[in-house]
C-alpha cells in the first residue's frame, strides 16, 4: 500500500479494506498530543475523559497528584474500549511546590506568567498505558522537566495574553508557540513539556512488553 493510499484510508479509519477497533486510544483532546503520537505513525483515535479533573490533595506531591489524574482518565476511557491500548496523560506546571494548571481566564493566565517571568519551575506529565489483553495491566510514569523564563515585562506578558495561545494550556503557556520567546534554557524532555513525554512513552511501552517500532508508521484513524 502507498504513503498516500494509507494516509486516505487512515482518514476514514479504514485499514488494510476494513473497518477496526484502533490499537490506541488517546485519552486527551490535546491537539499538541495528537500531533506527537501522529509523528510517530500510530494508528490511534481521540476518546477523551471528560470527567472533572480530581481536586489536589494538600497531602500528596505535585508528581503523584499528576500520576493519580492520568490514572484516573485512563481507568474511565478504557471501560469503553475494552479491545484496545489506551494512553492518558496529564501536565501540569509547579512553581515553589504550587500546581499551575490551565487558567480560567486572562487574569488568571496573567498572574501565572507573573509568577513564572524570571525564575525556573517544573513541568510534570503523567503518563498512563492500560494494555487490551486480559487481565488489562496498567503502567505509568511521571516525567520532570525544568524550564527557566527569562524576565518578561508587563508589555510582554500583555502581548503574549493577545495572542490566547495561553487558553487550554497548563501554566498559561505554550512552549512550541510564541512563549518560546521567553523561555531561556530547558533541562530534560522539551515534549514532555508539550504534553507527551515520548521517551517515557517509549520505555512503558518496552515495560508492558509492546514492540512500539513495529506499530509506528501505521498513521491516526481520527
């Protein structure tokens, strides 16, 4: 089959001339997650958790609490697939042990890039894979990386918050969009910062015993 001909059926969700239950199931509405897991070829489809994010608890870290949340939509998204892989993730940004999550709206995402201009924070993505045979098992990371912004001015940040890229986004930020412009060094997985660790993804993969080369290049079904 060509590059093109499995491209148009990979449109369709049609595979080798018939109609199938994808390997993967992405349990994120992220366009940023879609994009990785299509650069890699896997042939997957979109299903989202659409459940309230759980609340924080003061007692737990911010690496369990990113940890517990991709569990959580994994174990709803894979009721309703019961035939197929599913990967959850969740990403969060913590600055002096605080979680940043996606702002509710423009003063929010402003006092967030206040807070982040200038200094280093973390950003966590936890990452969960539950296998389609029976029993379903269950594997999971939580991946670090630091980012350090460089000091932004109030017309920086004012002009960035024009943009929107900060909606949907934890922390009030994009790295792969026009915050780039801030950011002055990183440490660790840059995609883990865009919201899906694919090395982590890689090494679950190789722990749940799933040959990840042999499923790339397949493409999305979406």
């Amino acid at each position: 089959m060509s590059i093109l001909s499995r491209e148009r059926n990979a449109e369709s969700g049609v595979f080798g001339g018939c109609q199938e239950e994808p390997d993967w199931i992405l349990a994120s509405a992220s366009p940023r997650r879609s994009e990785i897991l299509g650069q890699l070829g896997l042939r997957f489809k979109t299903d989202p958790c659409r459940d309230p994010e759980p609340q924080h608890n003061t007692s737990e870290s911010p690496s369990a609490y990113a940890g517990r949340v991709s569990k959580l939509k994994a174990a709803v998204v894979a009721k309703r697939h019961p035939n197929s892989r599913i990967i959850a993730a969740d990403t969060i940004v913590v600055i002096d042990g605080a979680i940043l999550g996606k702002p509710a709206d423009r003063t929010e995402a402003q006092n967030m890039l206040r807070r982040l201009s200038g200094r280093r924070h973390e950003v966590l993505t936890g990452l969960c894979l539950v296998t389609a045979d029976e029993p379903r098992r269950v594997y999971s990371s939580v991946t670090c990386s630091v980012v350090r912004f460089r000091r932004m001015s109030a017309d920086d940040i004012k002009w960035y918050l024009n943009t929107e890229e900060y909606r949907d986004k934890a922390g009030a930020y994009g790295i792969q969009g026009f915050a780039s412009l801030f950011v002055n060094r990183v440490e660790g997985c840059y995609f883990n910062i865009v919201g899906f660790p694919v090395s982590d993804f890689a090494r679950i993969c190789r722990r749940a015993k799933i040959n990840l080369l042999q499923n790339m290049g397949q493409g999305s079904s979406d």
